[in-house]
C-alpha cells in the first residue's frame, strides 16, 4: 500500500505518542513507522517521497555512447552482438585487442533506444 508523503509526516510527528500508539491508531506496522522516521532523519522531507517502482533509468556514459555509436556506424549489428563486441572477452578485428570498454548489456540497450537504432535481429 502507498501512502502519501503527508500521511507519512503525520505518523511520525514526535512527541504526539509512541509508535506503538500510532501504529495502532493509524493502521500501519511499526517497522513501516520506524523506517520513516530514520529516512525522514537521514534525507529530510524528500526521503519520505514515493519513489517510482521499476528498474532505475542507466547513465550512459558519453565515451561507451561514442564508442557503441561507432561502430554501429561501421557495421549495423543487433544490441546482444554489439555487446559481445564490445566486452572484455572478444576483439573488434581492426582494433588493437586491448582497446576494451566496460559497457553493460543494459547500457547498450539504453543507448540504441536513445538514439532510435534497430537493435532487434533480422531473420
């Protein structure tokens, strides 16, 4: 169950009465109430926010964008392939065999959908 960002100050108003009491009154877990309060000490008013659910978006760094879109300029190559060419563990031929990036899977996926480009296979 969400609860608001205001439901949430409510409950942990201090001095007002133990958590106990509030949890009680209010319908909630204890821990939910402890857990509130400790990010409301930590980070404020912001970190009794709603976060959205799912994956967290991936930074991209500028320099695997440069290098992913270069070599998507030289051959056109689906996002796994390109992965695989671009991972510690196979050369680009042409390419010295140390010239590897840290590029994630995810993060190749992000930069294809960044700019559009047909990252599914053809058959």
């Amino acid at each position: 169950m969400k609860y608001t960002k205001e439901f949430k100050l409510r409950c942990i108003k201090i001095g007002e009465c133990s958590i106990g009491d509030t949890a009680k009154d209010k319908n909630v877990p204890k821990q939910t109430i402890s857990r509130w309060i400790k990010l409301h000490r930590e980070l404020g008013h912001q970190g009794l926010e709603n976060k959205t659910p799912g994956v967290k978006k991936k930074l991209i760094s500028p320099e695997n964008e440069e290098k992913v879109l270069n070599l998507w300029a030289e051959r056109k190559r689906s996002a796994y392939k390109m992965f695989r060419d671009l991972s510690k563990k196979r050369s680009i031929p042409g390419r010295d065999k140390n010239n590897h990036s840290n590029v994630s899977k995810r993060e190749v996926y992000e930069i294809y959908k960044k700019h559009h480009l047909n990252y599914k296979e053809i058959y």
